[in-house]
C-alpha cells in the first residue's frame, strides 16, 4: 500500500472557551433536552410525550433556570442542543419534534431568551439525532431566517451509521458551512455482561465510526458514557432485566474497587491522546489498502498524526510517502489499531 500527503483539507474542532485564571470553571460539556414534567407534553407522560406550543415558553424557562443556576457557583457550560433525538418517542423519557416545530421554539423563544439572560456564547447545535435525518433537518432549521442564526453547529449520533453513507455529512458540511459537525452520542446498546469484556469488535466499531466522522468534516466524537457498573448502570430507568442496560469504556466494579478498560477506551484513545484542540485533518490518497482505515491529521506543535485500522485477519504491510520528508515502511498486524507520529 502506498499512502502520500495531499494539500491540507478539513475542519477544526469546535473549541471550547478559553480556561480564565480568576476561578471558576468552564464546562466542554453540552446540555440536551430529554422530555419536560408529564403535564406538559401532550399525552401527559415523561414517555413517547411530543412538544406543544403553548408550553414552549415554560421549557425555556428550565433552560435560563439551569443555566443561570450553575453560573451561580462559578460553572459555564459550553454548549446545548434543544432536545435528544426530537425524531424519538419511546417508553423512556422523550419527547417528539418536527424541525418546523423547532423553528418555532428556537427562533420565538430559547434563542432570544437565553441571548437576553446573557449565555448568548453557548453554541446551540442542531438536529441531535442519527445521521439518517442528514442533510434534509439540517437544512430546515439552519436555513430558517428566524431560528437558524442562533445556531453554531450540527449534534449527530452513531446509530444508523451501519447503514447511512458517511458522505451525507459532507453534503450537510457543504451546504452548511459555517456550521461544525459534532458527534454527541455513540454507545453499544447492548446490556455489559461479562462475557463480553474485551470484545474487539465493539473498539472497532467505535474506530470505524470516528474514521468516518472525521473523514467528512466532523470535528468531535464523544461517547455516550464514560463508565457504568457491572449492571450497565446507574441509569434513569430501573435496571431490570426488562430495561435497557448500557455499556462504555470503563466498567467499574465498586465492590472491589477495580476499572476494567474497554476496547473502546483504547479506540477512542488513538485519536484524543494524539490528536489535540485545534488539529487539522489533511488530506490522505491510498493504493491497494486492502481494506484497511486510515486517517492523516496537522496538529498545532506543527506534528503529523496517522492512525490506522486494520480490520482484516492478517498483517498488512504499508509505506507511508511523504513528499519532502521521504518514506516510512510499517507493518500492522492483524485486527489492530496503530498511531504514526512524526515531524
């Protein structure tokens, strides 16, 4: 396989603000709508409630109230999204939308009000839904003249990246471009049993998804939970048998005060432990790559990153042409993940 440096290419991060020297602290952290108390989704549950318009103006009260009462202790969050997955109603805590409706309540009431509280500098993101609903609720809700100003980026998840081309976030990125592209929730669904500890194929399906978010102008990936116990918990629901139990990066045992490091945890580590703020993906042309995943990255201390994923069942033996800079010859075994760093 032979792989050359091109011209660079791709999207920053979103950023978080800068961390000030007088106290406090600034949050990279996001807050997502789940659903609002019973009486105000019609249907009058938590569960599979939808959104109605006379209630909007108590919603962005719950937000200014959150908002104002974290900034009471000192405590800045950086971004939100006006609800999780609005194309959801399940028998957990959801609440439906339509991206009119969102207009609406952008547009009408949470954007100016919390612009008129003073958090005009939180990033609202769009859509927070699976992939499937790109380009088309992006492209109502940012081109809406009254809602799609207030507007910083685009929340995507991972669920239907098994069967939704990648390349529908580059036409989102062209069609949208002064707005980033941001992964806000991946997770396994599947209940941690034991049996599954160290399954290879869960870190790879997190390497696949990253390779391809960033390879069409995402700009951060972030996992649903950073840990959970032995029973995929703790959660919202009661973890019953009957219930949904989750799994992450790190499985914690209480009992004997021991963490257990996922594949994932070491996926997602490839590219947060070489790739720092403010990276630039460039771009990457390969031959003959048998199948293999790779991505190339500039980062501020002027260093070059390389990851690659070889999912198949053997070695693969690559070299790495850089123009200027000359050859690398590396050989990656079978199911790995590897890192090349060079300056």
């Amino acid at each position: 396989m032979l792989l050359s440096h091109q011209a660079a290419s791709g999207g920053e991060q979103p950023r978080a603000p800068d961390q000030g020297n007088e106290g406090g602290v600034r949050c990279l952290a996001g807050v997502r709508g789940e659903t609002s108390p019973g009486r105000r989704d019609a249907g009058g549950a938590h569960d599979g409630g939808y959104a109605v318009p006379r209630e909007f103006d108590k919603r962005v009260l719950h937000n200014q109230w959150f908002f104002q009462a974290y900034k009471s202790h000192d405590i800045e969050y950086w971004g939100l999204t006006p609800q999780n997955e609005p194309s959801v109603s399940g028998t957990y805590p959801t609440m439906t939308w339509t991206a009119q409706q969102q207009n609406v309540f952008v547009g009408k009431y949470l954007g100016p009000a919390l612009h008129s509280a003073g958090f005009s500098g939180l990033k609202m993101m769009a859509v927070d839904d699976n992939r499937s609903h790109l380009p088309a609720w992006a492209d109502v809700v940012l081109s809406d003249a009254t809602a799609g100003k207030y507007y910083s980026g685009v929340a995507v998840h991972w669920y239907t990246d098994n069967r939704v081309d990648p390349g529908m976030l580059t036409v989102t990125h062209n069609r949208h471009p002064s707005n980033f592209l941001f992964y806000t929730e991946a997770c396994n669904l599947v209940r941690v049993v034991e049996k599954d500890y160290g399954d290879w194929e869960i870190g790879e399906k997190y390497g696949k998804s990253m390779m391809q978010a960033f390879s069409n102008w995402v700009g951060a990936w972030t996992d649903w939970n950073m840990v959970v116990n032995l029973e995929g918990g703790p959660m919202t629901l009661k973890n019953t048998t009957t219930q949904y139990g989750y799994n992450a990066a790190i499985i914690v045992n209480s009992k004997t005060n021991e963490l257990y490091k996922q594949p994932p945890y070491y996926f997602q580590a490839h590219f947060s432990m070489f790739v720092p703020p403010g990276s630039k993906r460039i771009g990457m042309s390969s031959t003959h790559n048998g199948g293999m995943y790779n991505i190339a990255f500039h980062t501020p201390e002027n260093r070059y990153v390389i990851v690659f994923i070889n999912m198949a069942n053997a070695h693969v033996s690559a070299v790495i042409t850089h123009p200027g800079k000359g050859n690398i010859d590396i050989n990656l075994g079978a199911r790995t993940i590897n890192t090349i760093v060079y300056s």
